[in-house]
C-alpha cells in the first residue's frame, strides 16, 4: 500500500538522508535525590535508554532537588516536584492531584520542535526555563514525574473512580478532565524533553521512529448473540433492512435457521473475522486476534473457547495466514493473578498442541477490565510478553498519554515489570455504544479515528485499533473501519 503524504514519520531523516540509520549510543549521566528512587530509575530508563536510544548512568542520593542530566561538561536540570511530594505519600489521591494546570507555551521557549500544538499542559512543576551563561538549562516544569504520571498510570492506582465494571473511567482521567484525552501528552512532553536535551547538546542523535497501523480483534463471540434469541433477531433483520444491506439480511436468516437446526460454524460474526483477516492483508498489516482461554464468567465470555475443535482450526488458519493469535483473559480474571497464570498456561498448552509457534504472546483483557494493583503483577507473573489493554473502554485516546510500547511499572511492588505495554488507542464500541460516545457509524467517526491516527503517525507511534469481529455486520460499519485503517475520510 502506498503511504499517504499524512504518514511521514516522526524523527525522520532529511532528504538524502538513510532515514534507518541508527545514531551511534551515546551516554549520559543522571543524578538524583533518593526520593522515589526506583519510580525515577524506571522512568529514566524508558525514556532515556528505551526512547532517546541513549546509554545512561545513574547516581542516586544527590543532595540538590532536582534531576540533572551531564554530559561532558554541560548539564540540564529538571523539577523533580512529583516525585518529591509522591515519596511522602506513596500512592495517596493528593499526590495523584495535579498541583498546577497551567498550559506552557513551548513554542515560544523553542522548544516545540516536532509537537503538534503550540503550549503542553504541566500538572507538575511549573512552566517555564532557564539558561544560565555557561549554556546549561533548567527545566521549571517536572516533565520526567508528569511522564511517569502518565505512563505508570499512577492515578488509577492511587484514586477509588470505578465503573459497573470495576474499570476506571476514561472520562475521570486527568487527560479527560483536560479536554485531552486525544492528545499523547507523554509523547509530546518526550519530545519537549528532548528538544531542551538538544539546547544544550546540540550534536545528540536518536533513533528515527516509524508508525505504524495495528489492527486488532477480540474474537468474544463467533455465532450471532441475535441468532440466540428472536426478538434480538428481528431487531438485527430491521436494523439491516434500513440500511438496505439485504445480503447481510439474508446471512443473518440463515444464520438463525442453522441456528434452530442444531448450530452452524458459518455465521455473520466468522465471517466478521474473515473480513477483519482480509482487510489487514489487503494492506499489508499483520492482524492481531485475541481468544479468551477459559470461561471465568459464564454469562460474560463470549461463546467460543480453543479446545472446540472448529476454533482449533481457526487457530491453525489465523497463524497460517500470518496474523498473530493473543490470548484475552476472561472477564474475572482481571484481580485473581491466579485465573490469569491458568488462562495463559491454558492457552500455550493448545497452541503447542496445535503446532503454533510466536515469538512473543501478547494478551488484552476482556471488557479492558483492568485492576492497577494487580492486573499487570499477574499478567508477568504467567509470562506474557505484551499486553495491549490499556485504552479506556468509554474513551478513545491515550489512556498512557502515548502510543508508543513501553516496559511496565508495578506501583505496588514499586518495580520495573518485565511486561510490556502497547496502548489501546481506539475501540470501535467506545464510539458507538449508547452508553458512552453514542456515535453512529459514518464520517464524525471516520474523521475522529483518522486524526487519532495522525496523531500517533506524527510521533512514531502505533495506530493500536480493535474492531471486533461482531461489529462488521452493515457497509457503514465496515466503511468507517476502511477510513480508520487508510486515514482517508470517504
Ligand atoms: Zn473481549
């Protein structure tokens, strides 16, 4: 597929230029107090080393305040204001609080550079730098604690807002409350940082960053739920009718006869995987698709497990195609590490048997139920690889503040996880359930899903979409989902 002019990577070379080349590593120095010293330690290395591409050294227990990075013979300080109040108070809701909400205007320090807009909210700290005559910078602004803020998802662990679901709503999340909950404030605060780092070191490098568009499914369900019942039937049958799809009308008929008649594997919600298998090959991308491994909660997880022979192919024609088959824990799994080490061991064993060999297994929680004390513990604790949950179920956005892959932090254990985290940023359902954004399928949702993407594109991120297979059932539906994969608003 040809690359839209919109996708020009972030970080990318000149003109002339191997826009693949690798700087050479280069290495820097970090001091820092003793307060939160695992917390800063973590997010250093996400940044500096996972990020920057920068080898880091770090000396703990300094006696200033702040976080100084050296190189050579200049530095640049940073507020350490989060981390500092937070060591007082480990995981209390008043250090969760933003203490400022002052928008900074970084174009006009030039230092916006790469960002799309003009001035970057600081919860932390204040706005605002310095540059002494030696030409070392200081940094007002705590950009380091608000990055961790966002990225260790620190306010759900800290604060009780749940849904019927036990979920934290999207909607109470400080980026929300903001109004910016479509903005990637980690990643625009990264790009912050690393244009002060190049004030004062003009020749640092970094490694170029390439987007990239991740299509996703969670196979809950692979009969028709209407086909069960015939008044969810006849609402299905009308629903199409006046949307004038007449040959998915008639799918649907047959899929309630075969239904009545004992059962059938050819369904609308199969075929909803088969569209979803096609639509990524078509463009090259390699699909993701998630399968909950045991049944937790009887009226909650989905109709379809891997030990049913008929999924078992499936399995076996999902990886012969390319794609990537994830594991999707049920929907009590989220606080009982327990039932997650079972499901995952569960779900190795069948695809060991079915001969399916991945490099890594990644895994998203069913309903996105999340718990912040003991969710991710569990998930590395069984040996996933990567999750990919952590979008809201109400909100599209960046729940992380990023779209970027990242090791996880565990708040409670206050260590590095050997997990890592791909943020959700988009679910078809948070747009066009009733009960969160109420969109109807068409170009308000095209056009919002397409400037998500841009976004994430812009800074070298991925574009993470889940579209579940039981939501491709009318042209409109299937339309918007083209527009988000293509970035084109028809
Ligand atoms: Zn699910």
């Amino acid at each position: 597929m040809s690359v839209p002019r919109d996708e020009r990577r972030f970080g990318e070379s000149s003109p002339g230029s191997n826009p693949l080349e690798r700087s050479p590593v280069d290495r820097i120095a970090i001091e820092h107090p003793t307060h939160c010293a695992a917390e800063v330690g973590w997010v250093a290395d996400v940044v500096f080393r996972e990020r920057f591409g920068l080898e880091i050294e770090t000396v703990v227990g300094t006696s200033g305040r702040g976080i100084c990075i050296r190189r050579g013979d200049r530095k640049l300080t940073l507020s350490a204001e989060f981390f500092e109040n937070a060591d007082r108070a480990w995981g209390s809701a008043e250090t969760a609080t933003e203490v400022q909400s002052g928008e900074w205007d970084v174009a006009a320090e030039g230092l916006g550079e790469g960002l799309l807009h003009r001035t970057v909210p600081i919860p932390f700290g204040r706005p605002g730098i310095s540059i002494d005559e030696c030409g070392d910078v200081a940094v007002r602004a705590d950009l380091l604690g608000t990055i961790f803020f966002h990225l260790s998802r620190y306010e759900e662990f800290c604060r009780p807002d749940r849904d019927q679901h036990g979920r934290f709503p999207g909607k109470a999340s400080y980026a929300a409350r903001l109004g910016m909950l479509d903005r990637p404030l980690a990643d625009e605060l990264i790009e912050v940082l690393w244009n002060a780092m190049r004030r004062v070191w003009p020749d640092l490098r970094r490694p170029t960053s390439t987007g990239r568009v991740e299509l996703s499914c969670d196979v809950d369900w692979l009969y028709d739920a209407a086909a069960m019942r015939p008044a969810a039937m006849i609402r299905r049958l009308g629903s199409l009718a006046r949307s004038g799809d007449w040959g998915a009308a008639v799918e649907a008929s047959r899929d309630l006869a075969r239904r009545c008649a004992g059962g059938s594997r050819a369904c609308p919600s199969r075929r909803g995987l088969e569209r979803l298998m096609h639509d990524a090959e078509r463009r090259d991308l390699r699909g993701v698709f998630n399968f909950i491994p045991t049944t937790t909660d009887p009226d909650r997880d989905g109709d379809n497990r891997p030990g049913d022979p008929a999924v078992a192919t499936l399995l076996s024609e999902i990886h012969r195609r390319g794609h990537e088959i994830g594991v999707h824990p049920g929907y009590a799994s989220a606080e009982h590490p327990d039932v997650i080490a079972d499901g995952v061991a569960t779900f190795r064993r069948r695809l060991a048997e079915l001969g399916i060999e991945q490099g890594r297994l990644s895994s998203r929680q069913h309903f996105l139920r999340w718990c912040p004390h003991r969710t991710a513990a569990g998930l590395d604790a069984a040996g996933v690889d990567v999750d990919t949950t952590l979008g809201f179920a109400d909100r599209p956005g960046f729940r992380c503040g990023t779209s970027h892959e990242f090791t996880m932090y565990d708040c409670v254990g206050r260590r590095p996880l050997r997990l890592r985290q791909r943020p959700l940023v988009a679910m078809e359902w948070s747009y066009l359930s009733p009960e969160h954004l109420a969109f109807e399928p068409g170009r308000r949702m095209a056009t919002a899903l397409c400037e998500l993407r841009r976004r994430c594109l812009h800074y070298g991120g991925t574009f993470t979409l889940l579209w579940h297979n039981s939501m491709l059932f009318s042209p409109r539906l299937r339309s918007t989902l083209h527009a988000a994969l293509d970035g084109v608003v028809p």
